[in-house]
C-alpha cells in the first residue's frame, strides 16, 4: 500500500480546512503524508482517475490515505476516536453518505460530507481537528478534504482501519515468540550433541576397556572370577 507517485507528477495541491493552497515541492507524497501539519492535506493535482479506490486510516499517525489503484494520491491529518471511545480498527466499507447530517446520539451535532462505516454510527466526516485523538468515534477531517473525499467515493468504497502501535508492539511481542523458540531448539540442540557427545564417549571408553580385556586374556588366559 505503499506505492508511491513517480516523481513527474508529485506536485499536489496543500491545504487546510480554510481556503489556503500552495504547492508541495516535489518529494514522496508517502514522506509528505507523515509530515504533514495539524489540520492539513494534500491532493495530488494530477491525481489518478481510473482504478479501484482504498481509503486507509492510521490511529496511532492520526491520518487518512487515499489510494487509486495502489497509488497514493492524497492523505490528511485526522482526529480519531479518543480514549474510552476508540474508533474501531479492521476493513469496513462505506455504507451511507450524506452531505448534511446531524449526529442522532451526539446533542444533534453536525456531521458535514458524512460517510458512515458502522452500524453504530462511527463516520468519516468534517470537523474540528485539535491535534489529537478527540471524537466519540468518528474520523474527523478538514472541511475541504472531507468535502474532496466525498465527490470521489461510493457505497461500497473500502476503508481500512489499523493502529500502527499496536501493530508494532504485536509484532515485537512476535517476535520475541519465536526468538524464545529458536532460543529453546538452540538449548535443546546443544543439549543432546552433549548427551551425544558423553554417549559417544562412553561407548568409546567401553570398547577400549573390551580390548584390553581381550588383549589381557589372549596373553594370560581368562582371568579368574572372584570368589564368594
């Protein structure tokens, strides 16, 4: 999901949730989207018009990405569903749009360019952006990015979810797993060459002791056994 516009056309409009535009100067559009600003984005001007649409939201980053057949094209700073109130990680697709709505749980807040992913309730939508985590659940976007975003999607339009954290500390946990088992086999391992090794050793000390024996009788004669 990473692919990134070649550099020719990596000029794309910048803005925020007011009427500001400049361009981006031209560098990856994935760095751009990591950096960008609190309450900003960025819409490639050139941006791909055919293909399959995957909208991408990252809890942790705090941003959306949207992708046109795999090419990254735009991505914004977002205010997610605060602590207590999370919004909900996995693939979800867009099942209502509205361009004026009024939240029925929320004291009938208004929802602008409303996209809804749940059957709770949870949307992509225009609001306030305060540079954190503050929603009841909601994805919140600038106005003119929400507002961008909805001429572009359909019912149906996937959106994938994810917390980058915790899939961080997952995999860390992962890995640590699986070192603990190489560890373990390693241990294992080194133990039974030792076993081997003392077997070996064993036998090899047992088959010398055999042929003294052999030696010693073909010499003297069978040794007397002791008496009891």
């Amino acid at each position: 999901m990473k692919a990134l516009i070649a550099a020719s056309i990596l000029m794309a409009t910048f803005g925020t949730g007011a009427a500001h535009a400049a361009e981006i100067p031209s560098a990856s559009l994935e760095v751009q989207a990591k950096a960008l600003p609190q309450g900003q984005y960025f819409w490639a001007s050139n941006a791909p018009q055919n293909g399959p649409l995957l909208l991408t939201i990252d809890l942790t980053e705090q941003r959306i990405r949207v992708y046109r057949d795999g090419v990254l094209f735009a991505a914004s700073a977002t205010s997610t569903g605060s602590e207590g109130r999370e919004t909900p990680t996995g693939v979800f697709t867009i099942l209502e749009k509205q361009v004026e709505h009024r939240s029925s749980t929320y004291d009938n807040a208004p929802m602008p360019f409303m996209q809804r992913l749940t059957e709770k309730g949870v949307a992509i939508h225009s609001g306030n952006l305060p540079g954190y985590a503050a929603s009841h659940g909601c994805i919140r976007l600038p106005d003119a990015f929400a507002r961008k975003l909805f001429a572009i999607t359909e019912i149906g339009t996937p959106v994938m979810i994810t917390d980058s954290a915790q899939i961080a500390e997952r995999e860390r946990i992962e890995a640590e797993y699986r070192k603990a088992q190489q560890d373990y086999a390693q241990t294992l391992y080194s133990k039974q060459a030792a076993a081997k090794s003392v077997l070996t050793e064993h036998n090899r000390a047992k088959a010398e002791h055999q042929r003294a024996m052999e030696a010693y009788a073909a010499e003297f004669g069978q040794p007397e056994k002791p008496r009891r």
